[in-house]
C-alpha cells in the first residue's frame, strides 16, 4: 500500500471498500452477460486489462 493510505485507519478501510464495490460490479455484469447471451459483454467481463 501507498504510504499515505498506510498512515489513517481509514486508507485500508477505504481500499476495502473500493474492491468491494469492483468485485460487486463485476459479479453483476457477469450474471448481466450470461442472462443476456452477450458474448461481447461476457468478454469484456473476462478480459478487461488492469490500470497503468
């Protein structure tokens, strides 16, 4: 972790909080993608690149 994340209680809380929301978003546009046949969505879902 950053240094100034490192330095509050609420830096790791807030990276929790962060993927929580990813992870949520994602699991919907996963379940969004197989409802839907969209394979172009479902291939996003699997092969979006991490940030630089």
């Amino acid at each position: 972790m950053d240094a100034a994340l490192e330095s509050s209680a609420e830096g790791p809380r807030t990276l929790w909080v962060s993927l929580t929301v990813l992870g949520l978003t994602a699991a919907a546009q996963a379940v969004i993608a197989v409802l839907s046949g969209a394979a172009a969505l479902a291939g996003d879902t699997c092969t979006t690149p991490p940030p630089r």
